[in-house]
C-alpha cells in the first residue's frame, strides 16, 4: 500500500464478467486471464522499482507489497484457468493489479506520484465485488449492486477528483488548491460503505447453509477483519499519530493479505476434499438405501442430500424410504447415468458447485453404486426367477409322478386285481364240478399266483413313484412305511417334524429312498438308520440316513443323488454325502421351511397331489 490512508479496506467496482439479473455480460477466456496476469507481474515489477526510494517507516515494504500483488496474481490465475466462466478470477486478478497500482504514490518522482494519487484506491474498487460476489460470481441483490457502484464510483471518481486538492509530501503535479477537510469525508463515505459490506456478509452467513458455509469461511473471515479495521480506522483516525494507527494498519494489511491465501487454501481444501471421495468409494458398496444417502452426506458435508432412486412404471423419483422424492425451491440436481441409463439423481446443496472436482467425483461415484445396485437386483430378480421355475418343475414333477401312480392304481393295477377275482371265480366252478379236472385247476392256480405277484410288483412300483401315504399320512408315516419294505433293519427316528408342503415332504422322502436303495444295492448295508428334525432356532428341516455299509460312495457316480441334489436345491437346501471306506456312507440335507412354504403353498401342494381324494391301497 501507498500510504496509511492507503490501507486497503473494502470498496468496490464492477469486474467484467459478473453475473447481473440480465444475464452474463462477458465471460473472460482464459487467454485473457493469462494476459492480465503476465501483464500484471511486469507492471508489479515496474512499480516495487520505482516506487522503492520512496518508501518510509509508514508505508508497506517491498516485500510485503509485492507478495500481496503476486498472491492475488496468482489465486486470479489459478481460478480462471479452473473455471473460466466464473468472473471472481478476474476480480482478483484486478485486484493485484490495483494493488501494484497505488503503490505509485510511494514513487518521489512527482509524475509517478501524481498518477499513483489518482489511483490510489484502485485496489479498494475491486475488493467490494470479490466479497460480495464469491464464490459463483453473482451479485444477487440490487444492494450487492449499489455497493459496488459506490465503491466504483468512490474508487475511480471520488478519490480521483480528491486529488486536486490534496496536498503530499511530494509534489503533486493535479493541485488546485488543498481542501484539508476532503480526506475526512472520503473516509466518511468508506466508513459507510464498509460497515454496508461488513452487514452483507454478516446477514449472508447466518443464513447460508452449512456447505456454503464451508466454502465462504476463509474469504469472509478475511474480508470481516479488513472491513472492521477500516471501519474503525475511519471512526478512530488513521492519521500517522493516531495511537490506534499501527495495529489497525497491521491488521487491515494482513486481513488483505490474508484474502488472496484464503482463496487459495479454498483451492487446497478442494484437492484434499478428494479424501472424502476416497473414503466414500472404501465404504462401498453398502447395504441399504439409507447408508448409501448417509455415506453420500458425510462425503459432500452436506446433510441434507437426498438420493433419488427411478420409480418403476411411473414418471419420477423415490427417495431412500420408497416415497415421492420432493425437491425443494433452490436444490441443485444431478442427474446420476451410467453408460447412458439414467440410474437416480443426487439433489444436494447448490454451494457444493465450488467443490466441483469433488461433487463430480462423488457423483460418479454415486452413479456406480447405484447402478451396481440395479445390477444386483435384476441378478436378484433372476435367480429368484430361476428359484420359482425350478420349484414349479419340482411340482411339475411331483404332479406327473401322482398321475402316474393314479394310473397305475385306477387303470393296471384295477385290471390285474379284476383278472385275479375272475381266475379265482373260474376256479371256484372247476372245483364245484362232479369230476374237475385238476391240471386245469393246478393251471388256474398258477395263473392267480403270477397275477398277484403282478399285483405286488405293481403296487410297490406305484409306491415308488409317489406312496400314497405321504400324501394320507405324512412324512414320518411315509419313511416308516419305507422301512417296512425294506429287507433288512432300518430304525426310523423323527424328532418335532410339523406338517409340512407335499412337494417338501416329497423331497425329504425321495432322498431318504435313494439313499436307501443305494445302502441295499451298493454298500451291503447290515443295519440303516434315517434321522428326521427339526430346529425350531432356525426353521431347518434336517434329514440324515446313515448305514454301516462298504462306503466309498461317489455322488456324481451315477447314484441318483445328484439329480435329488438338484431337486433339494430347488427349496434353497443343500445335500451332502460323508462316504469312507469301511465306515459306511451318511448322506444329509437340510431343507430351511420357509422357502418350501414359499415355493409351494400347502393349499396349491394339496390341490396338486390330490389331497381329501378318497384314499388308495
């Protein structure tokens, strides 16, 4: 800064570029950006050289003036090549500029200081617009708007016009005649205008939302202690023995300094935002719909996100708990897509826009989640489609095999039974004869024999197709009924076994025969024993058929277990089969009954294996 009445406190001008409720009134390239920022440097480097000689114990130094020039140079720089649309880089990059420019004053040459006096506010011009509008670059109100016209006016009209009647230390070339009260209305009329500027952002942080807040915290607080140290400096003095100069200066030069490394700690705080990013993407995937909207929250540092899901034949979007998402007046909205699919949308603080390497990255984030999301549902959906078409081939199944045993029993097996009661009829009149002849009787005998034999065979092959006591008796009944069949000793056990679906039971059941017959057929079983429970903890129905055969049993060895492996998939259990050498053969299945009752409910099983049917022998 030039002199003590030089400290830079908040004023105004309008910077090309920002945004009035008529729309955009120019939008800076980034070689323009470019343009002003070299130019700038060289114009700095101009000024701290001819300005040097003339600095004294209350003016700033060197160093300090050309660092604060080239920190607001830089963050200018860097913002427009960041976002070019946005005008607050331009505002900087004048800033800087004025900044060097009032630096003139300091010069003993009388032209340079004469023209350092008509810009010795230049920097103040720009300083209103900054704050007011940082950080989109909009002035939203028609008093944001009066207040960088007067600081504009007070910067670029005012204080030039002052300069005709100021009278330095250094000639100055403009003087008309020294008006020694002037100096004490110009700081009147800054006085006003910063304590205008102080309540502007006052009022804009009580009601700004928690992530502008974030956004705004280091430039407001920058330009809240430079605007109060001019405020008072106006109220106080600023003259050079004024006790309350030196602290008030101090604090005004370091608030303004503090302006351009709050920008760019803004900046930083971005590119460490992508630690968030990184932290959403290592929570991920998650459970449900709400911890996907809290992860989002914690991420952004926005609590009120909100997640939108697509809602299924209808126009619009459902929030995390299923309902009609509703957005309110002002809510930004992302469209989240994936591949060119909409998948949801993401409605969130429109402040977030300055972190917008960071929302970008959380948005694509958020579109990946969602979409492997809608991934998993649709494998979801399939396999709980390929679930219901292998429990209707279950019953499917099971239906042929009763009409199959219902034809057995109602079609061949009536007609053997009906030959068998005719040959013994016949016979009865052979034998009530005088003289019968008894090679035809004997003939007759053998023939009744073989068709009962038929008729046993006959029965037992119905039985095995589909016992007509499961579907009478039940489970249990049917196992024991198995047992008596079979040639050698099997003990049935049956611990809190609850009625259960026919096409459950059946599965059960057609386990326990396979398991059986191979006992007989392959491992020389002695004794056999079949084990049915059920845990009530946990609502699994468990079947366990153990013998002390040969062992050595191979399951896809063409047993006929495989193919009842598939069938207890078909109700989400699982099969196994422990077979050692020497140690005999023990084969499980664990059958959960709410996928059996799920799958086939006990009014469908019982129309579909003929339950309340007159019974069958």
């Amino acid at each position: 800064m030039a002199e003590a009445t030089g400290v830079a406190r908040p004023g105004g001008g309008v910077a090309a570029g920002w945004k009035a409720s008529s729309g955009w009134v120019r939008l800076a390239p980034r070689a323009e950006a470019v343009g002003l920022a070299v130019g700038g440097m060289g114009f700095g480097a101009y000024v701290l050289a001819v300005s040097a000689p003339g600095r004294y114990d209350t003016t700033t130094t060197t160093w300090f003036s050309g660092a604060v020039g080239g920190l607001y140079l830089g963050a200018g720089l860097l913002a427009c090549v960041r976002r070019p649309s946005n005008p607050v880089g331009l505002v900087m990059l004048r800033v800087g500029i004025g900044w060097f420019a009032e630096d003139l004053q300091i010069s003993p040459d009388p032209l340079v200081h004469t023209v350092g006096l008509l810009v010795r506010s230049a920097s103040v011009g720009f300083l209103i617009p900054l704050l007011l509008m940082f950080p989109d670059g909009v002035l939203r109100s028609r008093l944001d708007r009066l207040l960088v016209a007067a600081g504009y006016a007070t910067a670029f009209g005012l204080v030039p016009l002052s300069t005709l009647f100021y009278d330095s230390l250094v000639r100055n070339l403009l003087l008309v005649h020294p008006v020694t009260w002037l100096p004490e209305v110009i700081d009147r009329v800054q006085l006003v205008m910063s304590a205008a500027v102080v309540a502007v952002l006052l009022g804009r942080w009580v009601s700004a939302t928690r992530p502008a807040r974030r956004v705004l915290a280091p430039l407001f607080a920058a330009g809240l202690v430079g605007g109060l140290a001019s405020t008072l400096g106006a109220m106080l003095g600023t003259g050079p023995d004024s006790p309350t100069h030196p602290p008030l200066i101090a604090i005004a030069h370091a608030a303004v300094l503090a302006l351009p490394l709050a920008f760019l700690a803004g900046v930083w705080r971005v590119r460490m935002g992508r630690t968030a990013v990184a932290d959403l993407l290592r929570c991920m995937p998650v459970a449900t719909r709400a911890q996907l909207r809290d992860a989002l929250a914690r991420a952004l540092g926005d609590p009120s996100v909100q997640v939108g899901y697509p809602a299924p034949d209808t126009v619009g979007y459902l929030d995390s708990q299923g309902a009609a998402l509703a957005i309110a007046p002002g809510r930004q909205v992302n469209t989240l897509k994936r591949d060119g699919q909409c998948v949801g949308v993401l409605v969130h603080d429109p402040a977030l826009h300055e972190d917008r390497y960071v929302l970008e990255a959380v948005v694509s984030a958020a579109a990946l989640e969602l979409d492997n999301q809608r991934l998993a549902a649709e494998v979801r959906a399939q396999l709980a489609e390929v679930r219901a078409s292998r429990a209707r081939l279950v019953k499917a199944e099971d239906e042929q095999r009763r009409r199959i045993e219902q034809d057995l029993h109602d079609g061949a097996q009536s007609t053997f039974v009906t030959a068998l009661a005719t040959l013994q009829v016949t016979r009865q009149e052979f034998v009530g004869r005088e003289a019968p002849d008894p090679e035809l009787v004997g003939l007759l005998d053998g023939i009744s024999a073989l068709v009962k034999e038929g008729i046993d065979q006959l029965r037992d092959l119905a039985h095995g197709i589909h016992p007509a006591v499961l579907t009478e008796t039940g489970l249990v009944a049917a196992l024991e009924a198995l047992a008596a069949r079979v040639r050698c000793p099997v003990e049935v056990t049956a611990c809190a076994v609850p009625a259960l679906p026919l096409p459950l039971a059946a599965t059960v059941y057609f386990v326990a025969t396979e398991a059986v017959t191979n006992a007989l057929k392959h491992a020389h079983a002695r004794t056999i024993g079949i084990d049915v429970r059920h845990r009530a903890e946990d609502g699994v129905l468990r079947l366990t058929v153990a013998d002390d055969g040969v062992g050595g049993a191979d399951p896809g060895g063409g047993t006929g277990l495989l193919g009842l492996r598939d069938r207890v998939a078909a109700f989400d259990g699982t099969m196994t089969v422990r077979s050692e050498r020497g140690r005999g053969t023990v084969v499980s299945a664990e059958l959960p009954l709410g996928r059996g009752e799920s799958a086939v409910p006990t009014s469908a099983a019982a129309e579909a294996f003929g339950e309340g049917e007159d019974g069958r022998s």
